[in-house]
C-alpha cells in the first residue's frame, strides 16, 4: 500500500516556443507551470491548477508526469489528505478565475513589499483569482498553517514570507526545493 501525498508537479518549458521562453527568462528557470496532485493510499490521485481560458481553478486529469516535469512530493498522513483535498474542493465551489493581472510580478518582484498578498484561508475572497503557481503556494501554506504537512518550522517560514502574487513556478520550486531533497 502507498502512502498518501501531495504532489507539486512543476512543467518544464519548451525552449521552442516563445511563450515559454518568456517565462523561464522572467522568472529566472526552467518551469513554466505548476500543477497539485494528491494521491491516496491506493494509489488514486486528483490533480488541480490554474488555468487561463478554462476557469482559473480547476481540476485537471491526472496523467502521466513525464520526464518534462519535476516533482516534489509531501508526505499526508489520509485525515490531512482529505482536509487538503476538502480545501481544493470549496476552491472549486467558490469559482475562483485565472489571475492574469499579478504575472508580471512574477518577473518584476520589486512591488511586492507593498502589495497586499491573499488570505491562504479564505479562498472565497479571492476575487482575482489566482495563476498556477499562485494557487499551489496558497494550498500549501494553508496545509502547512493547519499541520497537514511535516514540514520543518523553517520551512513553514519561508512560505509564510513568499507573497504569492509574485511566486512564479521557479520561485515556488525554489522554495520547495528542501523537501525534494528529503
């Protein structure tokens, strides 16, 4: 039997397409995109993002995360799995849109002092909605505020310091970059 978890599945970019190109020169990596996965214990999983075009948060068919993604993987025990998966559902109910207007503060951070970040506990408040990246910081940092994830006291830090307006997929792999290595 598996164990249950929560997966932040990170795209790397196509350096043949000038969409991509933009975004890994911006923000300073390779990712392009974020997606959340949780799996149970049998192995079942549900995956979720942000998307423009389709309706800002939505769920996402799981598929095969081949070797243009990376993946970093938080341990659950099944009670914080359903608490996680719970919070991604009420994201769902509240119609959360895609938030193009914050990407540029993903590339030009040096605003982000004096903008105010989103409440990770009121995902009925976000009436701007939220970009891929964005939405995997928030879930993670309400997960981590709820103790849904074995994560050290410094770590909790570090993504309680992000503001998530600006966490470009490159800087949340940054940041979760510890955990991949455990």
């Amino acid at each position: 039997m598996r164990s249950c978890c929560l997966v932040v599945a990170f795209l790397r970019g196509n350096p043949a397409s000038l969409y991509d190109c933009f975004i890994m020169d911006g923000t300073g990596g390779p990712f392009v995109h974020t997606e959340l996965v949780l799996r149970d214990q049998a192995g079942r999983c549900r995956a979720y993002t942000a998307l423009e075009g389709v309706g800002g948060v939505v769920p996402v068919p799981p598929h095969a995360y081949g070797p243009e993604w990376a993946l970093v993987s938080v341990p659950l025990a099944p009670d914080m799995l359903r608490r996680v998966y719970a919070g991604l559902l009420a994201l769902l109910a509240a119609r959360i849109p895609y938030n193009r207007a914050d990407l540029w503060q993903c590339c030009l951070p040096f605003f982000l002092p004096f903008e105010a970040d989103l409440d990770c506990a009121r995902g009925d408040t976000w009436q701007r909605g939220v970009f891929c990246s964005q939405l995997a910081c928030l879930v993670l940092r309400r997960a981590a505020r709820e103790g849904c994830l074995p994560a050290s006291s410094a770590w909790r830090a570090r993504l309680e310091a992000v503001n998530s307006r600006g966490c470009s997929p490159n800087a949340l792999f940054l940041l979760l970059a510890p955990i991949k290595r455990n």
